[in-house]
C-alpha cells in the first residue's frame, strides 16, 4: 500500500517488480490530490500493471477493510515545514505542506499504518532531518516498532532519510526479508526524483 502515490513511481515499481494479483499481491494506493491519483493510473497503465487507486485523506473509510492487512506500506509524506494553513489545501501544494515542522501529516499518518499493518508488516517513511527523524522513531517505539535508517542522502535543498519501521518482536530478519527490505530501500532510494516531480508540477499549474 502506497499512501500518497503522486506521480505513482513507486507503487508501479512494487508492482513491476513483485508481480500482480496472480502472485498472490493486491496493491492499494490512496492520495487526497484527484489529480495525482490521475496520473498515478496513467502510470501504471503505461507500465502495464494495476492498483486500487483511491482518492482520500491518507486512508480514511480504508481503515476497517484493511486492519491488520499491510504487508508493506510505503510513505513518501508532505514533509516540508509550512505554515499549517498550508495543510491540506486543494492543488499540488498538498503534495509537499507539512506545517510546522514538517509533521502535520507525518503525526497523523503513523497511528493509521500502525492499525493497518499486518503482525509482521513494514512502514516505509521518507522524512526530512527538519521533521526529526529521531522522535518520529521513538513514538513509533512507544507503539512497540523498531525503526533503522535504510537510506540517507543529500540533494541541493533536502537532506532526507528513508526509515523502515517493524513490530519489535520481530527482531530477527531472515534472508528474504533482507532481500525485499534492500529492493525497497533502493526504489527509495531515488526518492530526489519524487521530489523533482512534485517541482516541475508545482511549476507546471503555475504556468
């Protein structure tokens, strides 16, 4: 489950690369941007795949029909520090107004994946060194999840950290997940081009 799909790299390349519904994976992606949700399903029908593709905040009428479902769920927030009047208004400057701090949306985000994720699901974040990557992690602490920094980078604007979260009591990671967890922090770890598409929209319904 991709929340906040964008442009929809990142949900068609889970789905390019672990398959489709014949394998067994259902993929779901939500973002309150019906435009972004447009371009999502272009996306993915350029590629050849599918997704559940709905417009909603986050995951809101989601929650009881998925609880304890997500395998995987992959989080690329508005996590610029804004003012919070910012939040959540119509046009791409949803996709990146985080308010104060960054974490409006983060800090609403994390208690809806901590009741969708399944016993041994992951949380994948992208996050700022602004948003306090840190504390995000020790709240998550609080709610019984191990969290580990899989990717950090720079680019000329942004300092950004990709964080795979985990229920603690899953401690030990084998071989596969191993495999799975490095696939994901790679496809992340081109999240600069996330980015850059947010940019040129930005500058495109400004034209």
């Amino acid at each position: 489950m991709e929340i906040g799909c964008g442009s929809g790299y990142v949900i068609t390349s889970l789905a390019l690369i672990l398959g489709q519904e014949d394998c067994g994976i259902n993929y779901i992606a939500t973002d309150i941007n019906p435009h972004a949700v447009k371009v999502t399903h272009e996306t993915l029908e350029a590629h050849g795949v599918g997704a559940e593709l709905i417009v909603t905040n986050i995951a809101s009428g989601l929650e009881e029909r998925l609880a304890g479902l997500v395998d995987v769920m992959v989080v690329n927030p508005p996590y610029v520090p804004t003012p919070e009047d910012e939040v959540g208004v119509d046009g791409i400057t949803s996709s990146w107004a985080g308010g104060e701090n960054g974490r409006s949306v983060i800090d609403r985000i994390l208690p809806v994946a901590d009741r969708l994720l399944s016993e041994k699901g992951w949380l994948y974040m992208v996050t700022l060194t602004a948003n306090n990557p840190s504390e995000i992690c020790n709240l998550m602490r609080k709610k019984g999840y191990a969290s580990k920094i899989v990717v950090q980078r720079s680019t000329e604007e942004e300092s950004l950290h990709i964080i795979k979260f985990w229920r603690d009591f899953d401690k030990e990671v084998n071989e596969t997940d191993q495999s799975a967890s490095g696939f994901l922090g790679s496809l992340f770890a081109l999240v600069p081009l996330l980015s850059y598409w947010r940019g040129t929209n930005s500058d495109n319904k400004n034209n």
